[in-house]
C-alpha cells in the first residue's frame, strides 16, 4: 500500500474512532484516571526547564485544547451597533439548562460552541488530559464588587464534567481587545482607521473611554479605546465605586480560588489572556513595568494552585524573547508556569505584514524557551493554532517542536462555528453542524498522538509520527514502580490510529482500552525505560505477571464435566492495590446478578440452566474504574 493510501487509511481509521466498536474490545477498560494537585518541580536536563509534576514526583505535560464555550462573546449586528446595556451573554449561564445531558441550540452567528457534557466524552479517546477554559471577566463580576455566583456554577459543572473524564483544567481569564462593550457606535473613523466589532473580557462598568473605538488597518489591538482601557487597568484607576481596577480583578481570581482550591481537577489559573500595554509604556517594556509587577502582586494574594503568566501579546508577532528579570523578582510564589501563545507564520509579522512565511518555524518555540529560562519557570504553550488548510505544516510542526522541546500545550480551538479574525473559516477539532459537531479528520490525526500523560521519574525524548503511527519514548526512572501501582505509573496514551504493538524496555505494562484507544501503565524497574511501537512479529510486553498486574487475566474456574445447577461459587482475585466494587453475571447475554460491596471477594449463583451448555459472563469494576470481563462455557447436569 503507497504511503497516501496508508496516511488516507489512518485518517479514516482516526475520525471513526466514536462510530465503530473499540479496535481494543478485548482489553479491560482503562481506570478513572486519579488527578492530582501540580506543582511546579525541578528542572530536567533534556531541556534546562522546571517541570510541572504532580503529588507523586510524575512529569505532566497537559497537552489538550481550549474550549470557549462560556466566553461573553459579542452576539450583535456590527453594521448596526446597539446600546452597550442591550448586548446580551450568547449562552444560557444556568448549569440546569446543561443537566441531564441536555445542550441547548448552537447559534451559528457566536463564534464560540456551547460547552456540553458529551464533549468530554469526546475528547478523552484522543488522549487530551488538559483544557483551558476561557472565562469572561463581564460574567464574573457584572456589577462591581458583585460575583456572580451562578456563572461560577456554570464553571464547576464544567470541571466535574472535565473530573469525571480525568482531564486536567485551566482557567483561562479571557479578552480581547479588552472588551465585548469597546466597539465603534458613533465614532468617526479616519485615514487609515476602521470602525470595529467588539470581542470579550471586561464588564461594561471598567470599559468606559474617551478615545474613538477605531482600529488602524481594521486590526482590534490598534484601537486607541482599547489602549486606553488598557492603560487604566495597569495604573490601576479607580472603578466606578471608587475600588482600583486591579484590586477588583485580583478580587474575581480570588472567588475562583475559593471555590477550586480543593479539587485537583483545576491545574491552576491564567491571569489574562493575550494582555497589551497601554499608553505609557513601549511594548518591548511593558513586561517588566506593567504586566509582571501586577501578575505578581495578584498570585501574592494566598492561593494552592499553579498560576499561567502571559508576556503582553506583542510576543505573538515578533516571535522575540522581551524576558530580563527572574520571576522572583516580582514574586516568591513558586507554582507558576509561564504560558506564552506561539502562532509563527499565522499572526507574525511576516505574514500580517508581507503575507509571506520567512521567519524561523523554530523561532517562537527558541525565544520562548529563553523567555522561561530567564524566568525560571516551566514553560506551556497556552495557545498554538492555524487555519485547517496550512495543518500539514504548521500545525504538524507545532506538535513535532513541543514533542521535540518535551512542552504541553494546548490547541485553539475544541470547537467553533467561525474564527473570530477571519470569518470564512474555522479552527475547531469538530465541525458543523453542532450539538455534537463533526470531527476532523486531519486535525484528529495530527493531534490525537501517543503521549506519555504522566511520567515516572525524567523525561529524555518523545517521538511521535502522526500518519505513520511510530512512537518512541525515552524516560530515566529514579527508583522501582512495583506492577499494578497505578498511582506511581507512567501513564501512555495509544490513539486509535496505532494498531502496532506496545513493547517496553526497562519496565512491565498493562494494558487497557478506552473507546477504541489503549492506555498504556508503566511500571519502571528503575533506571532508564523506553516504550515504542513495535514492528511485525513483536508482542506488546513484557506484561506484568497476572498475580500484580492491575487487570489480571485469570479465567473463571475451569468445569469437569457437568456443574450442579443449584449453586455456583465464584471466587473474585482483586487485581494489585485494588477492590472490587462491583460484579455482574449474565447467562446467555441476560443479567442474573449484580453485586456491590466495599470489597468483594465472592459471588454465589444459583438456579443455574439445567441439562444444557450456558455461557456465563462475569464483569467486575475495581474501585480505579478498571472493567475486568471473564467469560467460560458450562454444561448443567440434569
């Protein structure tokens, strides 16, 4: 088979993952993936950077997509402007019109796609253990000094829909162009100025201006209203009640924490998205000046959590590092990433400005790197994304670099009916027609890829090759991971895509299956490991012995002849640093028996078919949400 007709049949094979029984159907399922609190770790010396772990020492790369979903998007006539007080939230905000599996209708004229809970079931077969959830300020704080707590609502069932599905969430604090509220109604727009939509982010109440809402060259950063609002945030002027605007916007991450600073599921916050300088200062200074004085003074204020900083969105276009001081210059609060966007050859100058692509595809990942170095902070791509039709470069370039560079990152964007600067097309993962969109194929196959999700010990390598399917992954292991110790394990995602054997060098495996992908544990036996895709004639192993594998294969007792129909006693082998929970029997495909419990270790069955072979099937679920399924055919004496 030629090699378009391989990469043809790999695409096909990835955007069928949902509508075709599981490639791995005689695997047990995957356990719930257990989410734990991140902090920031030491550096690996792959790449000089501090990493981000979890609670038990493992590297987590957090790799996924936005989704905006929830974000106060401008939903108006541009041609027509209304009043700032009639625009209108795009999306219901009550959690009850998202209960029960419902979604409401899709407005094909908002840029963004609701957030359902069937979107979670569609992101976790394709490997994405992280989402950054863009917010909106003008939900958050309506009114100044005013919560609301029902948007928060809407927020948490959004995390429990992410906790449920083991994906990790970031709250994203979203704008652009600082405002929903910042457009041209009644503005006179001259020379080379055009008049303006709005965006998102702030309240009306800190969106007042006295410059026209006019973008030079039609470009919404150019907008002197914007500038101007931006300046009044960074020298923290007053809001109408008299409160700065800053201590009103650190008072809103404040009533995040407190309702999140429990739950693991929220990997940390993002201050702001994409933030510009105002007024006073140049846009090569306004890091040091404005930006990271403020992102320090807010993490100051008592939090758990990591914190995402962003450099002011010059960065996206000149792809140069602006990074002098170290972050403790501004803070001694250790847990914080730094999240710039990298977005070479889409929204750099080369192409805004000449319509060409000459500068380095390299050149944001290099000066971002540096940038973080300079900081020394780990480092996340908060946002990396193009038009669909430049994914065979671009975008498989973005993924081949933070492979390359061992970075997590996350993709704009999960959904969309339009871009937001560019209307004729779209950059979601899934498509039209939504509730439940269509999914990709290209963007499925580029970016559904094996991936270590969580790493014992160090990091070395990851390679993956979307289309051919190759992986190979290389980590140091500090000290020995016994088998079935899933707490402690590598964790390796395998997409539908890969059919090729797992095999591993330097540690033993189980092996599950969630919804036709595989998930991999790996139980390093100390020192170096390595796990790849293997060739024809390999087998994936070596398997940890049934006696401590977490999903052990044992049969069900083997018959001598006839079996007494009355009764049936079933033993229950409780995999490694697990209990069964729950066991169901069928006979024939019907169920007889369901049985829960704290810690099973028996069933019993009775009346069984007499004078006749039977089939019984039993599916035991462990308390990690591992579905171990044992099937034997009997024959009841008469």
């Amino acid at each position: 088979m030629g090699t378009g007709r391989r990469l043809a049949g790999a695409m096909a094979a990835a955007a069928a993952f949902a509508l075709v029984a599981p490639a791995n159907a005689a695997l047990p399922t995957a356990p719930n993936r257990e989410l734990n609190f991140l902090h920031v770790g030491s550096p690996n010396p792959a790449n000089g950077l501090p990493q981000v772990v979890d609670t038990r020492g493992r590297e987590v790369l957090l790799k996924g997509v936005n989704v905006d979903g929830i974000v106060d998007y401008w939903d108006a006539d541009a041609s027509h402007p209304p009043p700032p007080s009639s625009l209108k939230p795009p999306y219901p905000n009550d959690p009850a019109a998202y209960s029960n599996g419902r979604c409401p209708p899709d407005d094909p004229r908002v840029e963004g796609v609701m957030v359902c809970d069937f979107d979670f079931d569609q992101m976790r077969p394709l490997g994405y253990d992280a989402i950054r959830l863009n917010l909106s300020w003008s939900l958050l704080e309506p009114q100044p000094g005013k919560i609301d707590r029902q948007y928060i609502d809407r927020i948490a069932q959004i995390v429990g829909w992410a906790r449920r599905a083991g994906i990790y969430v970031v709250l994203d604090m979203h704008q652009d162009a600082w405002s929903k509220y910042v457009y041209t109604r009644g503005d006179v727009c001259a020379g080379d100025f055009q008049a303006i939509r709005g965006y998102d982010g702030a309240p009306l109440w800190a969106s007042q201006h006295t410059m026209p809402a006019c973008a030079l060259h039609g470009v919404r950063e150019l907008d002197p209203a914007v500038a101007e609002d931006f300046q009044k945030f960074w020298a923290d002027a007053p809001a109408p009640d008299g409160v700065g605007l800053q201590e009103h916007y650190t008072n809103v991450l404040i009533a995040l924490a407190q309702r999140f600073r429990g739950d693991p599921t929220v990997a940390g916050y993002e201050l702001m998205n994409e933030p510009q300088p105002g007024f006073n200062a140049a846009p090569e200074e306004s890091d040091a000046t404005e930006l990271f004085p403020y992102w320090g003074k807010a993490v100051n204020a008592g939090f758990r959590q990591l914190f995402f900083v962003e450099p002011n969105v010059e960065r996206n276009v000149t792809d140069q590092s602006e990074i002098s001081a170290p972050w403790s210059t501004y803070s001694s609060y250790r847990n914080v990433v730094y999240a710039p966007h990298i977005y070479t050859g889409v929204f750099t100058a080369d192409q805004e400005v000449a319509s060409r692509r000459f500068m380095p595809n390299d050149g944001g990942y290099r000066s971002a790197i540096s940038d973080a170095k300079a900081l020394g902070l780990p480092l996340w791509v908060g946002e990396f994304g193009n038009n669909p039709q430049d994914d065979d470069t671009i975008l498989r370039t973005h993924y081949t670099l933070q492979d390359k560079y061992l970075l997590g990152g996350t993709l704009w964007l999960w959904k969309e009916n339009a871009n937001d600067v560019n209307g004729s097309v779209f950059w979601g993962v899934y498509g039209k027609p939504f509730g439940r969109g269509t999914p990709q194929p290209k963007r499925i196959l580029i970016t559904s890829r094996a991936t270590p999700m969580a790493a014992d010990g160090t990091l070395d390598s990851v390679h993956y090759g979307a289309g051919s399917g190759d992986f190979d992954i290389r980590a140091d292991s500090a000290s020995p991971v016994s088998c079935g110790d899933l707490s402690r394990a590598t964790v390796l995602f395998v997409p539908p895509a890969v059919t090729a054997p797992v095999v591993a060098e330097g540690a033993s495996i189980d092996v599950f299956s969630r919804a036709g992908a595989r998930e991999v544990y790996v139980y390093p036996y100390g020192g170096p490991y390595r796990l790849y895709s293997g060739q024809p004639g390999d087998v994936t192993g070596p398997r940890c012995p049934p006696k401590t594998s977490a999903a052990p294969p044992i049969p069900l007792p083997k018959p001598h002849g006839c079996i007494l129909t009355k009764s049936l006693r079933v033993s229950l082998r409780h995999p490694r640093h697990q209990r069964i929970v729950k066991v169901t029997a069928y006979i024939d495909g019907k169920r007889v028996l369901v049985k829960r419990g704290r810690h099973l270790r028996k069933v019993v069955l009775h009346h069984l078919p007499r004078g006749r072979r039977f089939r019984l099937k039993i599916v035991e679920v462990t308390n990690r949400g591992i579905r171990i399924s044992r099937s034997r055919s009997y024959r009841g004496c008469p």
